[in-house]
C-alpha cells in the first residue's frame, strides 16, 4: 500500500530538515534506477519489504513512475456471480485517494467474462485459460482529478485529520505510513468508509450503463460476506466463487 499511494505522489517521501539533495534528483530514464544502490539506502524511501526481513527496489523510486496509473480490484478477491454482483470494497482504495500529495484521476471500470476464460471451477489443466470465450471492459468518466469533486471534499477532510495528527509530533513525515491514529482513529476509519462507498457508486453506476441491474444495496456491506461460509476459497453459500488473486 505505501508503494502504491507513493506512485501516485511526489519525491521526496521523507519529509524532513534532511530531504532528499541535489545528488538524489531523478533521472528520467524509464530503464534506470535514480540511486546508484537502492539496497544500501538509509531510509526505506528506495526499498521495500513484504514480510520484514526481504527487501525490494520500491516501484516509486523510478522518477519515470511519478504519478503513475495504478490499476485496482478493490474487492481484493477473484469474484464470481451468477448475478454479477461485487463483494464488499476494501478500504484500502481509500487510502490510494486520501494520502497523496495530489487528487489523482480516477476511472471506474466495469469487467465481464473473466469467469468464462477462468472460471474457479475449472478441472484440469486448472492453468490454462479457456480460449473462445469473451471478456468486455466498459469505463467510466474520470471522477477524480483536481476539480470540485467530492473526493476533493473528502481529501480536505483527511489533511485536517492529519494536521491534527501531527500536532506536537517531532520527527519524519513518511509518505504512505500512517500513524495508529490514522489508522485505527474513529474520524479517520470513517473517511475511508465514506471514500470507499463513493468508488462503489461510481462502479455501480458503470455497471448500470453495462445494462445490468441494480445490486442489493446488502452487497456493499462486510457483514453480508462474511455470511458466505469464512474466508477459504472456493464456492460459497451463496452460489459464488471465490479465490485469491
């Protein structure tokens, strides 16, 4: 998640009296690295770890990836229904629009066929897709940018939450790590909440335009999926298919 709210922003992604200097500027080449040694960095700025002890070049320390499209399932989940229907949005999308440093442009998207080509059901060979079959994507308006929008109303909210955050704090500002306020805060968890809903409807109304109908207003909710039998894979109570990505 840092990674991805860091493609969307801006070097530098430490904010402190020792920012980043001339010797670290960005080199525009897509192909090149804009450090000379990403896994000796002092900062994480330039690496990243998915468990704590490996360590990875980060995605955003190639200049070329400022501000980057970031492509997004926010059900987090493969999801197949004989309705069509999604499964709840995880609020981590949320995040990708709040934290940074710019409101970036957002474009629904609606797909359809994938459950055709690899449906979770299928036998062996499990790994091969099935030919023949179509997938369609619809897109939607950009909802997003830096009009007047309301992730633009919702984005001020969160600046607020983080300037109030950061009162009498000393140290580095780290984009894209939050503090336990702004991760568990009740003010903070509700934004994201509200942000969440708001990509939904977007989704929903690409959806609409796709010529299906609306979903039951349940299907936005966690606490409908968490009926569908645990989180293990495979078929649901409901008739749906779940796997992970």
């Amino acid at each position: 998640m840092t990674q991805a709210v860091r493609l969307l922003s801006h070097p530098p992604f430490i904010k402190s009296s020792s920012s980043l200097t001339s010797s670290s500027l960005a080199n525009s080449s897509y192909s090149s690295q804009d450090i000379s040694d990403p896994f000796s960095s002092p900062n994480q700025t330039y690496t990243y770890s998915t468990n704590g002890m490996d360590c990875f070049a980060a995605p955003s320390a190639y200049s070329a990836r400022q501000y980057s499209w970031v492509h997004v399932f926010p059900e987090g989940k493969v999801h197949q229904h004989a309705l069509k229907a999604m499964r709840y949005f995880k609020w981590g999308i949320a995040r990708l629009i709040l934290e940074p440093d710019v409101c970036p442009d957002i474009i629904p998207m609606w797909i359809e066929g994938n459950e055709q080509i690899m449906h979770e059901a299928r036998r062996w060979p499990k790994f091969v897709p099935r030919i023949g079959n179509k997938c369609s994507v619809w897109f939607g308006e950009n909802v997003g940018g830096e009009e007047n929008t309301i992730f633009n109303e919702l984005r001020n909210k969160w600046r607020k939450l983080v300037e109030d955050d950061r009162q009498g704090a000393s140290g580095e500002v780290v984009v894209g790590v939050l503090s336990d306020g702004l991760k568990y805060g009740k003010e903070a968890v509700a934004l994201r909440e509200e942000c969440t809903r708001h990509i939904r409807k977007a989704v929903l109304k690409v959806r609409r335009q796709r010529g299906l109908p609306d979903e039951d207003p349940k299907a936005g909710l966690v606490e409908t999926w968490q009926k569908e039998g645990g989180k293990h894979e495979g078929k649901k109570k409901d008739g749906s298919w779940v796997g992970n990505m």
